[in-house]
C-alpha cells in the first residue's frame, strides 16, 4: 500500500504544473521581446540622429567655405577701392588754384 500511496503522489506531482515558473517564463519572454522592440527603435533613431549629424557637419562645412570665399572676395574689393581712390586722387601740389569768377551784372 506504500507504494501504492508514493505512486499516486508522485502521479500529482507531476499533474500540478509549477504554475508559478510558467507564468514567470512567459513574463520573461514577454519582457524580452519588448525590450527587444525598444532597443530595436532606438537604434534605428540613433542611426537616423547620425546621419542628421553628418548632414549638418556637411552643411556648416560648406557655409564655412562660402564665409571664406566672400571674405577673400571682400579683401580684393577693398584693395581694388584703394588702388582706385589712390590713382584718382592727385597730389595737392599738382593742383592750380582754383580762380574764383565774379558775377558779370547786366546793364540797363
């Protein structure tokens, strides 16, 4: 009869599940797979903040070029002004003295 009582609860044993470890299985293959999805997202944006980046180190590079260029350009302006003024301009002892003409009045 002993064995007959070990072999029925051994029987028991083995129908009642360990509910407790399915549950938490299941919870933790829930858990994984958003995590999963979460890490998966963030990645994705990571990689779209980037190439953000990259467009933006592009663009600044080229702003930063075309500054360059406006400035070399605004140097040579002002050195060609200069040189334009300077041949312009005639030396003070060169110059004759301006004559100042008087009015003529008519007569009646």
């Amino acid at each position: 009869m002993r064995l007959e009582a070990a072999s029925i609860e051994l029987h028991e044993r083995r129908r009642s599940r360990p509910w407790f470890l399915i549950v938490a299985a299941l919870l933790f293959a829930l858990l994984s797979a958003i995590l999963w999805v979460k890490w998966r997202d963030s990645r994705e944006r990571a990689e779209q903040l980037q190439s953000e980046i990259k467009q933006a180190y592009a663009e600044s590079e080229a702003l930063r070029t075309k500054a360059a260029a406006a400035e070399q350009r605004i140097s040579q302006l002002e050195r060609e002004v200069k040189a334009a003024s300077a041949s312009r301009a005639v030396p003070v002892k060169d110059k004759k003295p301006a004559t100042k003409q008087t009015p003529r009045r008519k007569a009646n």
